[in-house]
C-alpha cells in the first residue's frame, strides 16, 4: 500500500446521529482524489451507537479506522489520540457534525502548498466568498475568548477555535505529545505550541454553519476555556512544555 498522504481525524462523543452524514460525505470526496488516504474515527467514550455506526463504515473501507477510548476524555485527548496515530504527509482534524464542510480543505491544502506549516479554518476573517452562519452567543463567546487568548497565550490569530486544523507531519509529531489539555481549550494549547516552536501558522476563512446538537454549553465551558488558557500560562512557566 502506497504511504498515506492525507490523515482526517475525527473525534466523536455521542455523534450517532450526526457522524454519518458527514462522514459518508468525507469519503466521497476523498474518493474523487487521486491520494492515499487514511480517516480516523476516535470514539471519545460515547454512551450511544457511534461506535457501531463507525464499524459499519470500516467494513465498507478499509482506509477508514476506528478507535474507541474506554471513556469519556474529552475532544483534546480524543484529537491528540488520533494524531498520534496517524501516519499521513498531511493531518487534519474535523468535527463530527460537518460545521465545516470537507471540500473547504481545499483552502487549507494552498495554505500548506504556500509554505506554511500549520492552516487552520477561521469564521472570523472576512471573504466574500464564504459564509458563516453561526448563533449570537458562538459569537460573544468566540469574541471575549480570543481577547484573553491573544493577551495570554496566541498571538496573530483571530479564530483559535475552529474545529478545521491541518497540520504537516513534521508540526504534529513535534507538538502533539506536548499537549496536555483535554478539554476545549485543547486548540489554543497546540497552536501556542506551534508558535512556540516556530511553525509558521496560517489562518483562512471558510464556509461554516451551526449544526444543531452542539456539545458547547455557553457558561459551563467558557469557564473551562478561560482555565486552560491559565493552565497554558503555568504549564509553559513550569517547563512543562520542554521536550
């Protein structure tokens, strides 16, 4: 088997519902693509059938691989998982509901082709040519997080969260096992690593919709992502961060 190319991990928690659409849909435009590739599924402990829905896909492609965590770890510890495992020249990491439509890797990949290291999805940058349909609290919540991201931890980027990242081999070998945090923040930790480390990080604007059944509670997990930009703060501080 020709070395993989392309590397999609998915992470996924209770995505029984929304996970096959958008997979069926990476696949299909994978399969209009003339590279290797390999998708990832990692299944963070879910509760419900995403597990089994997965299988029925590995059955049906073997480029498609399933790993199920005993338990719930969180999307940090699930994305982190399935990087390391990954063997693709190219690795991206995509929600499960499909916020993102695949196609928009194309804009990543020019990116990567121009010279940069890291291409990550932005709702924030304005083009004319994408649209971004998001809820007015995704929106206050996006806006007060990147000030204390940016004051803290993450300079030059607009839209840390995003769940569109691709990384080279090279950038995910070199900052995954550093990562520490588990939880949402886990975005801002891998690009404060980038940096860090001097990857140079390019952000492009995309296409994005809301998709109903969103694990982000507005309260509860702007409190833990204003944590875990501290904990960035005190792990770099530590030493925690030297390789």
């Amino acid at each position: 088997m020709n070395p993989v190319f392309l590397s999609i991990i998915i992470p996924a928690y209770n995505e029984e519902k929304r996970l096959p659409v958008y997979l069926a849909s990476v696949m299909k435009y994978l399969g209009q693509q003339e590279f290797p590739y390999e998708i990832i599924i990692v299944d963070d402990g879910s509760h419900d059938s995403t597990a089994e829905v997965v299988t029925r896909f590995t059955q049906e492609n073997m480029r498609v691989r399933l790993i199920r965590l005993p338990r719930n770890r969180g999307k940090g510890f699930a994305v982190r998982a399935g990087m390391l495992e990954a063997t693709g020249k190219l690795r991206l990491f995509t929600d499960a509901d499909g916020a993102t439509p695949i196609t928009e890797l194309e804009r990543l990949r020019n990116a990567v082709d121009g010279g940069a290291d890291v291409a990550i999805a932005s709702r924030a940058m304005k083009d004319d040519a994408c649209t971004v349909n998001a809820h007015l609290h995704r929106k206050v919540m996006g806006r007060v997080f990147h000030f204390i991201v940016t004051a803290l931890t993450v300079k030059g980027i607009l839209d840390t969260q995003c769940g569109f990242k691709l990384f080279t081999s090279e950038a995910a070998e070199a900052v995954f096992p550093l990562q520490r945090i588990h939880d949402f923040g886990f975005d801002a930790e891998v690009l404060y690593l980038c940096q860090r480390n001097g990857y140079r990080i390019t952000e492009v604007p995309v296409n994005w919709t809301d998709i109903a059944g969103s694990k982000v509670r507005l309260v509860r997990d702007s409190l833990r992502m204003f944590r875990d930009i501290f904990t960035i703060r005190f792990n770099d501080l530590r030493g925690t961060y030297r390789r």
